[in-house]
C-alpha cells in the first residue's frame, strides 16, 4: 500500500512517518532526506535549501522518479514531502499512471504556523542522529546529546528566519495542493497540534477502520 504523508514544515511528519514505517513495513521516500543527500555533491540544491526556497520542481520529480524505479518500493511506500505543489501532484499522477502504481491515502496533518515557527526554530540535532527541541524536548546537559554525548546544533534551515520564509512559500505554493487533494476521497485531516501519539493512533485507526491490508 502506498501513502502521501502532508503537512507544514514542523509539522511532525517524520516522527509519525518514522512510527508508520516501523509497524507497517513500508519503505519511507523522504525529499528531506534525498535532498540533505544530494546537496552534499551539489550546490545548487544547497543554496536553495539554505534560502528556506522550494527546489524546482523539476529537479524533484527526476529525483522522485528515480526513486520509485527501485525494487524495494514494490512492498509499499510513504511519500513525506512530495509533492508539495499542484504542479507536482499532476507530475506524480502522470508519473503513478505510467508505472501502474495508486496511491491509498493521503494524510494531512495540521499544524498552525505560529507553532511551527516556534517547533522548528527550537530544533536542536546531533550527528547520531538524535534531534531535541528546547522549547519541549530539552537535553539532560544543555547543548549536549543525551545519547553520545555529542555537541547539538541547529541546522542552517532551522533558524527563524529562514523558517518564516519557508512557511511564506509554502503559503503561497503548497497550500493550494491541500485543495486539490481535498476534491479526492482519499484524503484525510489529522490535528497536528495534539500529541505524537494521539496523532498516530488516529492515523493508525482510520487505517484500521478502512481495512486497509499491507
């Protein structure tokens, strides 16, 4: 079975992809994790990464293509991240249709921008992977990783600035594919102000409630 996971930056669609993921045994197709990738060989993505400006769409539909041409998919797939415009979501269906693949649901989780800006900006990571947030997950040593004990830093994309120029371009360029999806049944609203679990458990029931078989 194959899933689009939206939402806001900050929204929590990578721990609740994580936590899909794990119990369903689907493959996670991150454009956040493709592109931190490839911005290590290319600058140009860096730079847009950077400027908290939307990759075009171009360069992402090649990317996700590229993807979806691996054999590991075949078991099923979360899309987190893409598409993030109309122009995109009419690529994947073209891009879907060609390879005979369907998508099963959509879920949208919601989350107003003053508690994004306020989530992202106080977003602390560790090379080992681990990521806190001082305004709710605070290390026990400030500035310092629970688990390796490793320096917690913000990353360039995460300060406030940039964080309130991602969410204007999201306003303007990924909102109205909230619409779009929204005139098909497959979509699903999730409140993404309540906690990690509680946004799970529904994703999960309403799983559960359509008999959805992976």
């Amino acid at each position: 079975m194959n899933y689009i996971l939206m939402g806001p930056p900050g929204a929590g669609k990578g721990t609740q992809a994580k936590k899909i993921v794990e119990k369903f045994g689907i493959v996670h197709l991150s454009t956040g994790d493709m592109f931190r990738e490839a911005k290590k060989s290319s600058e140009s993505i860096r730079k847009f990464l950077v400027s908290g400006q939307l990759v075009p769409d171009e360069i992402v539909v090649n990317m996700v293509e590229k993807r979806l041409e691996k054999d590991d998919i075949k078991k099923g797939f979360l899309l987190d991240g893409f598409p993030r415009t109309v122009n995109q979501a009419l690529e994947l269906d073209k891009m879907l249709k060609s390879k005979n693949i369907k998508i099963d649901v959509i879920f949208f989780i919601d989350v107003h921008f003053e508690e994004v800006v306020k989530r992202i900006s106080g977003r602390r990571v560790c090379s080992c992977g681990a990521s806190y947030c001082v305004n709710f997950i605070s290390p026990k040593v400030k500035g310092k990783c629970d688990a390796c004990n490793g320096e917690l830093i913000q990353r360039s994309d995460d300060k406030e600035n940039v964080v309130k120029d991602r969410l204007d371009v999201y306003e303007k360029q990924t909102s109205p594919l909230i619409d779009y999806y929204k005139k098909t049944e497959l979509f699903v609203d999730i409140d993404g102000l309540k906690s990690e679990s509680e946004v799970f458990e529904k994703i999960n029931k309403y799983i559960e409630a359509k008999k959805i078989v992976f």
